[in-house]
C-alpha cells in the first residue's frame, strides 16, 4: 500500500534555522509545530529547484532522521530558506497508487474469503462429533496466544471469522511457509534498516567494535577494520570480504522459556531478495545460514558468564561481500512461519508498513539518547560536591555518560566536573561531581556535538 502522509491546514511555512548539506540528516527548523507529526514530507525551497524530504521524527526546532532527495536533488541549503508542509507531486502520484492498490486488495479479499469459506465447509464435513481441533489465534503484532483443543461443537459455535483465522494460521510444524494473512510479532528493535533509527547521525560508520544505527552493534575481523554504510536503500557493508567478514549483532534479554522454540529469521534486500533461517533456540549455538549472495545470520541465546547478565541473546548478521545489495529490513520472530515480506509482481516486498519511527525512536530511546547544543537542564540540588540535574525520560538501566556535557554559571563553563546517572521514577538524575565547586546555582548543557546517555546492553 502506498504510504500517504497528511498535510496541515493552509500550509504554514517556516525556515531553516541553520545551514545544511546535502547530506545531512537532522534538519533546524525555525518552528517545527507548522509541520505535521512524524513520519511526513516537507519542502525545501520555493522554485522547480526545490528539494521534498521526508523526516522520520519531529522535536522542537528539529526534523530528524531525514531522508532527502524524496523529490529534486539533496544538496546544500542556507539559514532562512522557506521550508514547509505542501502538497507535492509525491502526494499525489502516492493517492493514485493507494486508490489502484485498495481496489486490488479488495478483490483478493473477496477471493480469500471465497476460498476461507470453502476450506471451513470441507473441515466441518470432515470432523467427526468427538475429535478436536486446535485453533491458533495470532495478534497483527503480537506473539501467537497459546493454542487451545476445541471439540466439534466449539468450533461449530465460533464466529465465521474465528473459524477463517482457524484456516489461515494453521500452518504445519514442518511447513515454514507465511500464512494467508496476519504478522508476527518482530523480536528485533530497529528493523526496518531503509530509514533506521539513527540518533548518532552519521551516514557511515568505520573503526574498531561500536555501535552504529541505534541497537546494533558492528563488530569488525580481529585485527581489521569494519565499516557499515546507510543508503537510501538500506545497510551496506562497504569493506566485507569473505576473507574479512563483518558480524552485524542485535543483543537482547529473551525470556529464557523461548530456550527450546522454534524461530525464524529473515532478511530482505533492496533488490527485492528474501532470505529466511529457521532454527531452535538453544545456548552457544552458533550454526551460520546463508541466507542470501553475501550474508549468513545465526540467532542464539549465550551464556551469562559470556554476557555479564546484561544480555543473554544475540542475532547476528554476517556481512561478507561489499558489493552485496543492502539489507532493507530484518526480522526474528517465534515458529517456522516467515511473515516479513510476501510476494508481489514477482519480487519480495515488505508484508507490512514498517513501525511508527515516533514509537521506535521511543523504544531505542531506552537503550541509548543523545542531546544536543541546544540542551538545557536547570540545577535542582546543590551541595557543596554535586549537582543534580533532572532529566525527562526513562531507560532500561542507569545509564553511562558520554559526550561533550558541560556545567555552566551564567554563560562561563565550569571545568573538572565528573557525570554519573541514575535511574529514579520515570526520569534520570544526571549528577555533576567536583568536590567544593563553590557554586550556588547552575545549569547542564552540551558544549558542541552530541552528549549521550547510553545503557546499550
């Protein structure tokens, strides 16, 4: 389905707040309430030279996690250019293709249901007054709801849609084929790697063991260098090789009761190539799959001597050729059933709109936060040694503190001041030490770049 995205009554305007370059990211706006909420278009300039974006979330004075060129071509752009919610060719090539796209899913809906309905008269025929069934309800983004017996009579009283779903979810154990229609609930964070959640900004990410794309973690050859790439498209790998390959990991904390269950992972490429693994969770598992021309992935939960109790399950994705298309979306979910991508004119295509970026920002937002010069944080205690400073928001642990922080009297920067955080209620307590600073009120900034809170696991 065509994304449309609303507009805003008589198009208010405003302007770029500071200079950008074509490749930026993060866009300064001068009031960012003239433009709709996240995810949505926005135009830069007045002219046929104009450029539309899309902007994948929305702060105050920000649009970030942008996607530009949408229309015209991304390049530099000056402090005061009109900026703005309009109506672009975009919209409406958008509302065609939604208008021709309903109607096709209205058909295959008649037809679906034609055949539902043909499958539950053959079932109730077959069923002999005493034998059971089993019905498994599957929530649109839930995990599978445990099964239940029905006896005959049961299953003759549920509602015909009940009994619809009862044909189209039932999938064989040994099977590993996508239902009729439903989804399962996606185990990673951050998946749908096209427009991922990207608080750190940069486009390309090179070096040593980091974090990248907000909850996943590049881990290069030992003894070599790694590089993970964002394009329009999706993640690159721009120096794998098969010799020198990039592991690509998501840790997470995983109910151990899934230890034993049957799960499958899939990966689809920008040019509209699916590759699925199905395996069994279990410890210290680390079987590889091929799943598509240059990469294997593995899922596995680890020891907890491995991972100091801070995670105790990796997926991991192993990058091992540059020239590979990019990675557009991933997926882990529960049971041999692959729901990520369906397939349409031939070609593998996403089986749903990926997640609100609002509501994944808010859900990598517990794992890691970033703040900007235009942070500011009043003192509410003082002591003769600390400062301590509230802050909106919580996260999955106390938080380590990095990046360029600063105390300040007035507008002169205080030195020698050491940052801890911790977690209290629904907010954080960022906690300035320097024994006998001697002030009496403060405030908390970010001297230039970026400071973060990060409790990456």
């Amino acid at each position: 389905m065509a994304e449309l995205y609303p507009g805003i009554a008589f198009s208010p305007q405003a302007a770029l707040a500071a200079n950008i370059g074509a490749a930026d990211t993060v866009i300064r706006v001068s009031d960012a309430s003239v433009f709709p909420n996240a995810p949505n278009l926005a135009t830069i300039g007045t002219d046929e030279d104009g450029e539309t974006i899309l902007y994948t979330a929305k702060a105050d004075g920000l649009l970030s996690g942008c996607q530009r060129g949408v229309e015209g071509i991304a390049r530099a752009w000056n402090a005061g250019e009109i900026i703005g919610r309009n109506f672009t060719a975009h919209d409406y090539n958008s509302l065609i293709r939604a208008v021709g796209d309903a109607q096709q899913a209205a058909d295959t809906a008649q037809s679906v249901a034609d055949s539902a309905a043909d499958a539950i008269s053959s079932k109730q025929d077959a069923l002999s007054p005493d034998e059971t069934i089993t019905l498994t309800e599957v929530g649109r983004i839930g995990v599978a709801l445990p099964s239940k017996a029905l006896t005959r009579a049961e299953y003759d009283a549920l509602p015909d849609t009940e009994k619809m779903k009862d044909v189209a979810y039932l999938v064989p154990e040994d099977e590993p084929v996508a239902p009729a229609s439903g989804i399962n609930q996606n185990l990673l964070d951050n998946w749908y790697l096209a427009a991922p959640v990207n608080q750190r900004g940069n486009t390309e990410y090179t070096g040593a063991i980091q974090y990248t794309i907000d909850r996943w973690l590049m881990i290069p050859p030992e003894g070599a260098s790694a590089a993970v790439a964002l394009t329009n498209q999706g993640i690159s790998f721009p120096n794998a090789t098969a010799g020198l390959p990039i592991a690509f990991d998501q840790r997470i904390l995983l109910d151990e009761r899934f230890q034993g269950r049957t799960a499958t992972g899939s990966i689809l490429l920008a040019n509209g190539t699916l590759g699925t693994f199905t395996k069994t969770f279990s410890i210290d598992d680390w079987t590889e799959h091929v799943v598509a021309d240059g990469y294997r992935a593995t899922a596995t939960y680890i020891s907890t001597s491995e991972s100091t109790f801070s995670f105790n399950f990796v997926f991991r994705i192993i990058a091992a050729d540059a020239n590979a298309s990019p990675i557009a979306a991933v997926k882990l979910e529960l049971g041999r059933v692959a729901t990520l991508a369906h397939i349409e004119n031939g070609v593998w295509m996403l089986a749903d709109l990926p997640s609100d970026p609002e509501i994944e920002l808010r859900k990598c937002k517990s794992y890691f936060r970033t703040f900007n010069a235009w942070t500011k944080f009043s003192a509410d205690y003082i002591d003769s040694d600390r400062i301590l400073f509230s802050v909106p928001g919580d996260m999955r642990a106390d938080p380590a503190v990095g990046g360029n922080w600063g105390i300040y009297h007035g507008m002169t920067e205080q030195e020698g001041f050491t940052f801890s955080a911790h977690r209290t209620g629904n907010n954080l307590v960022l906690i300035a030490t320097k024994p006998n600073h001697g002030l009496d009120h403060a405030w908390l900034g970010v001297k230039s770049g970026l400071a973060f809170l990060d409790a990456n696991l």
